[in-house]
C-alpha cells in the first residue's frame, strides 16, 4: 500500500519526504528537482506499541509501516504530457492514496511556479490535469463499453448510462471521488483506475511561526475541503526538517517545547496517511516480539492471519482475543484469561484495530 506526495513544484513535498522517511531527496529550489520518484518506508508511531513492550518487555519491537512516494511536481498542461506529466500522473496511478501538499507560507527566496501564492490555485491546477487526464481514460473505457452494449450485453448498458454519467460529473470540475455511485458501479470505476478517485487528504506547509494554529490560507483548505468531505493536516516542513536533524530524544523535545508543539507534524501526517489508507493494525504480543500487523479495515480473523503466514490463513482454528485497553489493565495474557476477558473467535470475527491475537491453526 503506497501514500503518494503530490504538489506543484517548490511547494515543499522533498523536504516532507526526507522529514517521512530520511531519505534524504534532493530538495533543490528549482521544478523538477524530484524526477524519478522517491520511495520510503515509514513507520507508523503507535503509542500502544510502546505500552505492550513496557508489559512484555520483548527481545524487539517490530511497528507497522507505510509506503511514501515523493512523486515529480506537475505543472500546468502535465495531462498532454508538459513538464514530466506523463510520468507524474503514471506514478500516482500506482499510489493507493494521495497526500496533496499545498504552499501556505510567503518567502521571496522561494520561486513559485505561479508566481505568487494561492493553495486553493494551485489546488485547481492540479486537479483540472488529473481530471482531464480521468477523462481522457474514462472516454476510451465508454467506447469499450458502448461496443459491448451493442452486442446486447446488459452489463453493458448499464455501464455506459453510469460512464455517461461519470463523464458530465468530471466535465463540471469534480474529482470521481465524489461521485455516487453502487456497489456495481463501484467496481467498474475501480477498473478504470482513476486518478481522481483516489482518497486524498491535503497537507498545508505553512511557516515556522504558524505550525501550532495555522494561518488565514490553512483555513480556506479547510473550509474548501469540507465541501468535499477530504481531510486537512498543517505543518511547517521546513521546521519539521531541522526538527529530523537533531541527534537526541531530549534535543527534539526542547525543540517542540519552544514552539508549544506535542509532537512532530510529521507523525501525526503518518497516522493520518495510514488512516487514508483504511488500515487497521492488531499487534501479537510475546517475549520474542511485540509487532503490530497491518490489515485493511474489515479483514476477518483468517485474513488477519494470513498476513503472518499463508498456512495461518489456510489451516486457521480459532483466534485467541485480548482487547487492547483490557491487555494493558491486566498486564498479561494469563491475567486477562483469569479475569474472562479472553476471547475465543471465530473465521467469521472481525478483526478491531487494537486487537492483541493469538492464532491456533493446523495445516
């Protein structure tokens, strides 16, 4: 499952990524700095994590991670290919989600594409390449579609009337993730793999002295993804960066005490990132290991064990159920059986984020 980072050039997407992943991109104030995209593997903060291994005090402590790209900036006309647009919007087609970075900060030493700033311009701007680059996708799948409808298929009738549909929503400027759809229809639009349905949340990169409140254009973003139901996370990459850079636990903290700030902005954005995700996390818990697992929202107790190991899935029993906050006040798995708040589930359980598991299976 891969988070992408999307943007207009120089709004500060490489210097996010290095602060997600220490990568270290190349974050240079000119476009395209960023061609090939840069990918890293960030883990996921959980205080529970930390509250489990306190109890069991294991040999490791393995977190959940996500999957971050930074992905080349677009720029005005990418959908026919101007700039690097063709292998921009290939590079989101492969991400699950979208982080849209949006420059919310005045600085003369920092071009903007544009000239001056305006997230919600450049919000515009890119959403008119991604859905023209929807539409160009969506008119190639109605004729596919129309063909068939032709021959008499049925499904195929009502794939065009939905395509057709789809079409005027994308003509007025909607993304495709706003539009209604059914259970059919979803599967077909998830076929079509488009750009502009994909979950986004949108990040304000805002200047050090706003990243606790924001400021006036943090509150246009919000009030502006409101309409269409998106998710809104401020921070200030720059100070977020220098944040990365300093050595000890201790240094970083002084340094968010300055600036009133609880923790980095950037590990509330991997939390938020993993929820864009819908992903859930259970955690096994032994003297080995403490590890969180990563499952998608509604995986059953089966599915959940797959992720271990295949044979888990294939020869799955029954899973042994502690609930999270119960672990925690009793302080083991032999107390919480004692006080009857272990449960024996099912293949039919579904598996709630928090969950701490024990597989039986047999293969």
């Amino acid at each position: 499952m891969k988070v992408g980072i999307v943007g207009l050039p120089n709004v500060g997407k490489s210097t996010l990524f290095n602060c997600l992943s220490n990568a270290k991109a190349h974050a240079a104030n000119f476009p395209f700095c960023t061609i090939e995209p840069n990918v890293g593997t960030v883990n996921v903060p959980d205080p529970r994590m930390d509250a489990l291994a306190e109890i069991v005090v294991p040999e490791r402590v393995v977190p959940a991670t996500v999957e971050i790209v930074d992905i080349a900036g677009l720029v005005k006309g990418a959908s026919k290919g101007e700039g690097l647009g063709n292998q921009f919007l290939g590079n989101i087609r492969e991400c699950n989600a979208v982080l849209h970075v949006l420059r919310c900060f005045e600085n003369d030493n920092i071009v903007h594409v544009d000239g001056s700033v305006n997230p919600l311009r450049d919000k515009e701007t890119i959403d008119f390449e991604l859905q023209l680059k929807d539409l160009e996708t969506l008119e190639k799948r109605l004729d596919r579609a129309r063909k068939a409808a032709k021959g008499g298929a049925r499904e195929s009738v009502r794939e065009v009337d939905m395509a057709e549909r789809l079409k005027k929503h994308i003509e007025q400027g909607k993304s495709v993730r706003g539009f209604d759809r059914t259970e059919e229809e979803n599967e077909w639009i998830a076929d079509y793999q488009l750009l502009t349905d994909k979950p986004v949340m949108y990040v304000c990169n805002v200047e050090e002295t706003s990243a606790k409140t924001g400021n006036a254009w943090v509150e246009k973003v919000r009030a502006m993804a409101a309409e269409e139901g998106a998710g809104v996370l401020h921070l200030a990459a720059a100070t977020e960066a220098d944040i990365a850079e300093l050595e000890t636990y201790e240094e970083r903290r002084m340094f968010l005490d300055d600036l009133e700030l609880e923790e980095p902005g950037v590990n509330r954005l991997i939390r938020e990132a993993y929820n864009l995700l819908q992903l859930h996390t259970y955690f096994t818990a032994g003297v080995k290991e403490v590890r969180a697992w990563t499952i998608p929202r509604g995986a059953t107790a089966p599915q959940a064990a797959g992720v271990i190991h295949s044979d888990f899935e294939k020869g799955f029993i029954r899973a042994e159920v502690i609930s999270y906050d119960d672990y925690v006040k009793y302080r083991s798995e032999s107390a919480c059986r004692e006080a009857g708040r272990l449960r024996v589930e099912g293949r039919e359980y579904l598996v709630k984020d928090g969950d701490v598991l024990h597989f039986r299976f047999n293969v």
